[in-house]
C-alpha cells in the first residue's frame, strides 16, 4: 500500500503532483484468470470511513482505459467460470504506465 500511496498525488505522503504516464510506476496488477480483464494500479488510497481502497490505474476490459476502481468493486466481479478477480503474485512492479499501455494497445491492435 505504501508504494501506492506514494504515488498519490492526494496522499500526505505522495508527491504533491500528477505524474506522467512515463512516471508512474504499475505497482499492482489484478486479473481474471477466467475472462479478459485485467486491472494496473498505480495509486491507491483507503477510505478512513469505510476501509475500502480506492485504486487509480488502467483497466483493460471492453475498452482499455484509465480511472478509478475499488478493490470492493474487484472482490464481487465474476469471470465466465465464476472465479474471482487474483492478485498477480509475480508482477514485476518496473513498467511504467506508459510501457503497460503500449503493451495493451500494441495487443489490441491500436496506439
């Protein structure tokens, strides 16, 4: 959570700034090893009220995109198996977003 809240540009202890795409560091990644989804967290924060934690990062899904989920939101999503979202345990936490979006789109077929 640490390396995430680092990176918040809200957080007491993140840099005080928006980051550039080339900046961020992708620190988490959550899949669905039964679907296409697949979820890079960049930054993240947890709600003093209700203890979820807020990540904002680029989702590959129906479109791939940037924005915010909730790791609540990932905890009730099913793939077509029924099986829930996984942390990627091995994830090398090196790529930037900028790299991580390359990736995406060079796979979809886009830019």
């Amino acid at each position: 959570m640490k390396k995430l809240q680092a990176q918040d540009p809200y957080h007491p202890s993140g840099p005080g700034r928006e980051l550039d795409k080339t900046e961020y560091k992708v620190v988490v990644k959550f899949f669905t090893p039964d679907a296409s989804w697949t979820w890079f967290a960049v930054s993240a924060d947890k709600c003093d009220i209700t203890g979820d934690v807020q990540f904002f990062g680029f989702v590959d899904g129906l479109e791939a995109e940037f924005g915010y989920f909730w790791l609540s939101e990932l905890n009730a999503v099913r793939g077509s198996l029924g099986l829930p979202v996984e942390r990627d345990l091995y994830w090398d936490d090196s790529k930037t977003l900028a790299e991580v979006q390359k990736e995406v789109m060079d796979r979809r077929g886009g830019h």
